[in-house]
C-alpha cells in the first residue's frame, strides 16, 4: 500500500523551503473562503447524528472508514490489527454521541485516535517492537519492491514522517495538522520543511553513493 500517491512522490524532492511556502499560500487562500462541500458534509451529518440518526453514524463511518484503515496500517503489525482498529476508533468517536462537538476538520480529531490504538495494540501483541522494525509494507510502502523515495519517506523520525504523510498522503492543511498532532503552526511547518529536506540530502547521498561520485559535502554543488 502506498503512503502517498505515486503522482506525488516526485514533490517530495523539491525545495522545501519552496515547498512550504505553496502549502502556506495555498492555507491561506482556503482560510478565505467558505467552509468546503466536504467539510460541511460532515458537520451536518455529526449534527444528523446527535439527533440520533442512524443513517448519519453509517454515513460518517462510510466516509471515513479506507482512511481511518490507512493511518492503521501506517502504525499497526498486520492488516488484521488495522481493521480491530477501525472498529475501536469508530466505537471510540460513536461513543461521543449525542453531545459530540466538531471544530475543527474531523480527521484532525481521528488522527491521534488511530494512531493511539493502532500503536497500543502493536506494544500489547508485540511489546519489545520499535518502529524500525516493523516490515516496511507496514509502513505506508509499497511490499516487495518500495521506490527510493518511499524507503526515504520510511526512515525519517516519526514526528516528521507524520507530518509529511498527514500533508502529501492525506492532503491535510497544515493548519489541520496542527491539530491532528496537538502542535503549533510553526512546528507544523519546521518539521515539514525539516522532513523534506531530510528527503531530499538522504536522496542525494544515496545517488552519490551508487555512482561512487564526490564527497556528501559536495553534493547539490
């Protein structure tokens, strides 16, 4: 399974100091407009919901349920345990009801709730595991044979690989990681621009390493 699409992979090697700058102009435009169709689509049916409608709980299950199951895997050891997570998730957000209040984009409030099940499962089946070792197609990467790329985006510190999946795979605005992650703005930022660049040096050096070329302090000269 792939973390982000394959038409995007390519923007991970861009300047990241550019890069950001978009994300942020493309943040702000939005920021200026009207809430999106999408957004309203789910703060209607959280209102259907807390008046106990049962259709609009299937509703924002169906809506929400691939993704939820992606982040998972992102996390989990298996398939099997991404799926215990969608149900837990969904046990866990369908128990805020009715009184559930949404303010802010709804998978900024899922996000650290997959990840907290998904990562508490892991350490109660597997205790002694790290994230180094779980196999990479548990990873967001595709089995077999992963792109350099994709291998890149695997080795980078999770507080930054969580930035750039939530922003590239899950095409979150940088203010909706904020608070999907519980951090500043300015954080969101720093750690994006610091995962990119991080992206880019290590593609680097990895290039120079198979021709056997100059020394990593020359590359990008």
């Amino acid at each position: 399974m792939l973390a982000i699409p394959a038409d995007r992979l390519g923007d991970l090697l861009r300047p990241a100091r550019l890069l950001c700058d978009v994300f942020s102009a493309m943040d702000e435009r939005e920021a200026r407009v009207a809430v999106s169709p999408e957004a309203r689509i789910d703060h209607d049916l959280v209102a259907r919901a807390n008046r106990g409608d049962a259709e609009a709980f299937e509703a924002l299950y169906r809506r929400h349920r691939d993704w939820v199951v992606g982040v998972a895997r992102r996390y989990a050891t298996s398939p099997d345990d991404a799926l215990d997570t969608l149900q837990d998730t969904f046990a866990y957000f369908f128990a805020k009801f009715p009184g559930f209040e949404l303010t802010a984009a709804l998978r900024s409030f899922l996000f650290p709730v997959v990840k907290h099940v998904a990562l508490s499962r892991k350490r109660k089946d597997r205790p002694h595991d790290d994230l180094a070792t779980i196999p990479e197609r548990h990873l967001g990467v595709r089995p077999g044979e992963p792109s350099e790329i994709e291998t890149l985006l695997a080795e980078l510190p999770e507080t930054h690989r969580d930035v750039v999946w939530l922003r590239f795979a899950d095409d979150m605005s940088l203010k909706d990681i904020a608070v999907a992650l519980d951090i500043p703005l300015g954080t969101v930022k720093s750690r994006l621009h610091n995962g990119l660049e991080m992206i880019r040096e290590r593609h680097a050096s990895s290039g120079v390493r198979a021709t056997r070329a100059s020394p990593r302090k020359e590359v990008g000269s």
